[in-house]
C-alpha cells in the first residue's frame, strides 16, 4: 500500500485533528497525523524514516500497528511531499528469514557438538572405564589373595599379620576408591549422552529407546553410597502401589524429564525444602502419573495470584517466569533473546519429551505448594499387547555364524567382542579389528577373502562408520 499527499505546515494556526471534528475518520487521521508531525520535523532535503502508524479500526475501535516507511521530499519552506509505504510484510518476511537462518545456524552446532561428544568425549570416557575396570579387576585379586593369607594365622608370626592387616585395609581403601571413580565416570558419561539427548529433542531429532524398566530405580538412582541414602530425607520417592510394575519406556527421557522437575524444584521452591516424588499408576485405566512436589519458594504469591496464566506459560517456548520479575512492569512474563535457547526453555523441553511418550506435562501453583506433574499412558511389561517377541536376555545366534566387527576405539573393540559373544557367538569364530591403521587399510580386503572363503556361511558384521587412524598413517 502506498500513500502520497502533500502538505502545508501543520503547525499553522487553524489546522486541527482534534477527535470530535474528524469522529469517523479518527484512526486514519491520528495515525497520519503522527507521521506529518516527524517527517516535518525532518531538516533535509530528502530523507527515508520508518514509522509504526497505531491504526484504530472503526468497527470494533481495537488498536493495531502498521510499520511504515516515509520518503520525505521538502519543496520550500511550508510544502512537503510525503510518500508512505506499507511495508508490514517486507518486515514479516525480514524476521522469518533471520528466524530461520538462526534456527539452521542453531541445528547445525548442535550437530556437530553430537558429533564430537557421541565419538571423541564418549570414547575417550569409555577408555578410561575400560581402564578403570582393568585396575579393579587386578586390586579385587591382590585384596582375595591378602584374605586368604589372613585365614591362615597359624603359618604367620604376629609381626608379619599385623602387616597383613594394614595391607587389606590399604586395598579395601583403593577399592572403594576405584569404586567411586567408576561411579563418577559412569555419572559423567550418561550426563553427556543426556546433553546430547536434550540437543535432538530441541530439533526434533531424537527417537526413544525403549526397554523393560523399574520406573522407581531409573528415577531414585543408586542408593549404595552414603550421599544418596542422606539425600533420602530431602528428595523421597512414594511409589503406588509398592513395588511398581515393570514397564516398557525410554529410560533417558524419564530420567532427564524427572532431574529436570527436580532441578527446578530446587531452583525455584523453598531454599534447602524437600522435594517428594510421587509415583501412581492405576491399572485400571492404564495411567502413569508422576509428581514432583516442591514447597513454596520466592515470588510464589505472584504465580499463585496469576493462576492459569503461569500455569500455561511455564511451558512456553522463549519465556520464563522466575528470575524476571519486575515492580515497574504489567506482565512478569520477558520474552528471552534468541542466545540462550535452551537454558530456560526447560519447561517447553520437558513438555516435548512428554509428547514424545504421548502424555503431557502440568503445574500447579497451589498456596502450599506447586505440584509438576507427567501423565503418560502405561501398561506393564508383562502386557501381551506389548510384550517384545524376544527375551533380549535369553536370545542367542545360531552358532554357526561368524563375528566380525571393526572400530578404532580399544574399550568399543571389547565391547564389540563381549557383544558377540553375548549373542552366542563362539569365540574361535570372534573377529574384531581397529588396533592399528594395517587392521583398518587391510579390512575390505580381509572381509571380501573371508566371503570368499565361507560361501554360505552366515555372518553378522559390524563396522564403526567413523574410523580414524591414529598412529601415523
């Protein structure tokens, strides 16, 4: 749309907009008022200004925006000409294309961030379980035989046992130790795979992973070490009934989802409050409910006096409630820049994963207390209808076949070896390759000469698509 009217100086005497000489044109003349004001006000020449004409539409006298572009032209000292553009959609069109670019920008790190993390950070924590393992398997057999020499007190002189002794609680203490570095790398390792997780669920990348579960371990965890049983009091679990089913989901999604309510329950509830997790699930109508309760913490009064409002918006993509609360301000609610995507978008995250397991996400923010709830259909494992057609436990290859497989990581390359054999495959007929740039060169080779060989055989290959070749070659 394109406007063009010249004008007189509008600041002479006898010229008015005022509403009640103008009633039906009132919203078509404040707006062009607005913009004659700032163009003439305009010293040069010629100048190009934008301008936001607030539109008053006659029919219902609602208020809108147009954005506008005014090419101004001065004839002398009381003319002008003022050319005004609608150009609405050129800005629509603008802020798309910068979405896009943003969001394919966006996708396009956190792919490679996937990349990096799944191969190089996993592989370098799998080695060092790897490691970690090798080291207990030795320590275990140093501290069987020291028991053994302390059964037999007979054949020792009282010197000699007393040396004895302080050598097995030396190598109960390197145990434990080994135990809690297993622990933390195991910890640091599943963080990861979740971070990456998280990074394809916000592209709408990630495809759940089902497996028989117990729903209550996956989400308290282990509880072997003193830290967890102390945090009992803070974050308890109630399960109904006791014990839970088994069930058929994606354990990465309910953990994360879980850690997420529970991050946000301490975050945002009562400073050092507990947090209770309540598990329900009711057999008759096949539900699966969860719920983190939290009790208040600041700004609690506000979300309660909102209502529905923050309800709904907590799981908004872009917005947050907390952390943004102004006095001077008619909405609590900040739209947040595009740089921080994903911190504070954890409820907008977490109502993705509900989807994904085709439930939903809730949250009540009730006087006493604010209450995160999942609710998911759910059958139990034992369910025909869901039943997997094999026993992943007890499945086992024909023993006929072969096993080869190739990676360049030593921990994959045993694990390649333990899944084979996990499979039913003998060890004589377990080929795994990837120690050295020779075993990597030479595997097409080596596998087209074994096909030849074994004509008819049946093999099961496995190969790493992202070989690398690290002793100079």
């Amino acid at each position: 749309q394109c406007t063009d009217f010249s004008m007189s100086d509008p600041t002479r005497e006898g010229v008015s907009f005022h509403e009640t000489t103008y009633k039906p044109e009132t919203g078509s003349l404040r707006a062009v008022a607005e913009v004659v004001v700032k163009a003439w006000k305009c010293k040069d020449q010629e100048v190009v200004l934008s301008h936001d004409l607030h539109w008053i539409r006659d029919r219902d006298n609602s208020q809108f925006s147009i954005r506008s572009e005014a090419k101004v032209s001065r004839l002398d000292e009381n003319a002008m000409i003022v050319i005004v553009r609608d150009i609405s959609e050129r800005v629509k069109v603008f802020e798309a294309e910068k979405k896009v670019l943003f969001e394919t920008t966006s996708r396009l790190k956190d792919a490679e961030a996937n990349r990096f993390t799944r191969h190089e950070v996993k592989n370098g924590l799998l080695a060092a379980i790897g490691l970690y393992e090798t080291l207990c398997d030795a320590q275990r057999s140093q501290l069987t035989s020291v028991q053994r020499s302390i059964a037999r007190p007979s054949s020792m002189t009282k010197l000699a046992s007393l040396g004895i002794d302080a050598e097995a609680e030396i190598s109960e203490n390197v145990v434990r130790c080994m135990n809690e570095l297993g622990k933390s790398l195991n910890d640091t390792l599943e963080t990861i795979m979740v971070e990456a997780m998280a990074r394809d669920l916000v592209h709408d990348l990630y495809r759940p992973n089902k497996e028989r579960i117990d729903l209550a371990s996956v989400l308290s965890g282990t509880v072997d070490d003193v830290a967890a049983v102390s945090n009992l009091t803070r974050f308890p679990m109630i399960t109904r009934p006791s014990p839970l089913p088994m069930f058929y989901f994606d354990p990465q999604l309910l953990r994360y989802l879980h850690r997420q309510a529970l991050s946000n329950a301490c975050k945002y509830g009562k400073i050092g409050g507990s947090v209770l997790t309540e598990i329900t699930f009711d057999d008759k109508h096949n539900t699966l409910e969860i719920n983190v309760i939290n009790m208040p913490g600041q700004y609690h009064d506000r979300l309660v006096a909102m209502g529905p409002k923050a309800e709904e918006r907590v799981f908004f993509k872009g917005y947050q409630i907390h952390d943004r609360f102004m006095n001077d301000m008619d909405s609590i609610l900040t739209k947040k820049t595009e740089s921080t995507q994903l911190p504070g978008d954890g409820g907008w995250v977490m109502q993705k994963m509900a989807r994904m397991m085709k439930g939903e996400c809730k949250i009540k923010f009730l006087e006493s207390k604010t209450v995160f709830t999942l609710s998911i259909s759910a059958k139990p494992y034992e369910s025909e209808k869901i039943r997997t057609p094999t026993d992943v436990k007890t499945f086992r290859l024909p023993p006929e076949i072969w096993g080869i497989g190739i990676d360049d990581s030593r921990i994959q390359q045993k694990l390649l070896a333990k899944f084979f054999e996990f499979a039913g495959i003998s060890s004589e007929k377990i080929k795994v390759f990837g120690k050295d740039s020779e075993e990597i060169m030479g595997f097409v080779d080596f596998v087209v000469n074994f096909m030849n060989e074994h004509m008819g055989s049946q093999i099961l290959l496995i190969a790493d698509e992202n070989l690398e070749m690290t002793d100079g070659a």
